[in-house]
C-alpha cells in the first residue's frame, strides 16, 4: 500500500514538472536575416501646466506622432541584429508651451533609420535622419525591444524592466521621467502571450520650461503610474501590438536669481501630463 502510495506521489511530481516546463515561454525576439515586418505607430502627449497664485507659471503643448514603419533583420551576428526601419509615411506635430499655435513638422516618407541592437535590446548604434518626427519615432522603436525578460516565464511570472512601458519617447514630453515597469504573462492561447505591465514614474531634477517668454529653469517633483500592454506572437517571436498609457501630476518651481538680501519670489505651477503611446503589426 505505501509502495503505491509513493509510486501514485511521484506520478503527480513528474506530471506537474513536466507541466511546469511546458508552461514556460520565451518572449524574447526571433531574429532571422530577411524578416520583415509593417507596423503603424502612434504617439500623444499632453501637458497642461496652471499657474500656482499670482505670477504663477504656466502654459500647455501637446505632441502628436503617426508613422507607418516597415522594419527588416539585415544581419545577425556574434549576438548582434541590424536592422533597418523603412519610413512609408510619417506624420509629427508639436505645439510646446508658450508657443502660439501648433508646428508641424515637414517631414518626409521614405528616409531609412538604421539601428543595430545585442540580443537583450541593448541600442549599440544607430543612424537616424535629423528631424524632430525621425528623432522621436527612433526612440518609440528602439524602446520596443527593451521590455521583454531575459528567461524564459511561465504564465503568471513577473519580470522588471526600466522604462515607462513596451513603447515610449520623452521627446514630446515637457519633463524627463525616471520610470519602470513590471511586466506579468497574464496568459497564453494559440500561439499568443498576452503581457500586462504596471508603470510607476517619478521625476524630481531639473528641467526646461517655455511658459511663452522664452526658456527658463524649473525643478520638477512628479509621479505618476500607468499601463502597458503586449500580444506577442511566440511560435514567430514577433511582436504583435503593445500600448503604454500613463498619467503624471506634480508642481513645477521656476526661482529667478535676487539682488543680495532680496527676497525670493518663487514662480509655481500644477502640472499634468498625459500619454499614449502604441505599436500594431499590419502585415
């Protein structure tokens, strides 16, 4: 009876090892030479600055990115992948605080980003085509290779990862954020995870502000939490869509220097800022 017993227990052990290792998934890449895959992608930001009192600091800008990208694995050696980004059509718009009306800029399809990155997404080098649309769509890129872990996860297994989300810039944001997110496989079916991610954000420096009169020095205290989402395709290793969201508030302090024994007057404001940040392969 109690050889049957121990017989019957160590069944179920190497069943649910088996099971367990079954489980466990790779959400690293697949990079082979000739792949290519057409993403779009989209960014908005948006920051909102309301003067503390009188004399308070303020203003508004909001950023805007569209892109239709065509991405190609041109050499994987020793661990490092090259790749090119083909730009089909690209769309960027900026209208920063203290500037009058929105700027778009003249952007132009068909230029090429080129990027060469290790097997933990590490950026090694890059050529990127100098405007403020390619520069801000590099980093969207360049962050989307960033997030995954480097072991293999069983559904329910939590990783971290620096950076706010799968997808972001801070070349449209007013303040750069220290971030980081932890990741979960929230689930697994036919061939495709599903990822959840939780995104805590905090700045407390220095930054540049234009409340319309020009740039002047602020410190900036803020915080903020957000999400992250990905679906990725296992059996390719290729990423299906992600999307970042996240949302910070905190007070912005400009203090103009003071003739000796004068008292300082500090210029104050609220600030808010909002993101949305997504990827989606169409083909």
């Amino acid at each position: 009876m109690r050889f049957r017993t121990s017989v019957r227990l160590l069944a179920l052990l190497i069943l649910g090892a088996v099971a367990n290792a079954q489980d466990r998934v790779s959400l690293r890449p697949d990079f082979k030479v000739g792949d290519e895959s057409r993403y779009t992608i989209n960014a908005l930001v948006e920051t909102m600055v309301t003067p503390k009192g009188p004399g308070g600091i303020g203003g508004n800008s909001r950023g805007q990115l569209t892109a239709t990208v065509s991405v190609r694995v041109l050499s994987v050696k020793k661990g490092v992948i090259e790749q090119e980004a083909l730009v089909d059509a690209i769309s960027f718009s900026a209208n920063k605080a203290g500037s009058p009306a929105s700027s778009e800029s003249k952007e132009v399809a068909g230029k090429k980003i080129e990027f060469a990155i290790t097997s933990s997404g590490q950026l090694l080098k890059c050529i990127i085509p100098d405007s403020p649309g390619y520069i801000a769509l590099a980093d969207l890129l360049f962050s989307a290779f960033k997030w995954y872990p480097a072991a293999d996860v069983n559904v329910g297994g939590t990783w971290e990862a620096l950076g706010r989300g799968n997808l972001f810039t801070e070349r449209l944001s007013e303040a750069s954020m220290s971030a980081s997110t932890i990741y979960k496989l929230a689930g697994l079916s036919k061939g495709v995870a599903s990822i959840d991610g939780a995104v805590t954000l905090n700045q407390s420096g220095s930054s540049v502000f234009n409340p319309g009169s020009g740039n002047v020095n602020v410190s900036v205290t803020a915080s903020g939490k957000g999400s992250a989402h990905v679906d990725m395709d296992i059996n390719a290793g290729r990423l299906i869509t992600g999307t970042t969201e996240s949302r910070v508030e905190g007070t912005i302090v400009n203090i103009q220097p003071t003739a000796a024994g004068e008292k300082m007057n500090p210029r104050e404001g609220s600030l808010v800022e909002t993101s949305k940040f997504s990827i989606k392969l169409i083909q």
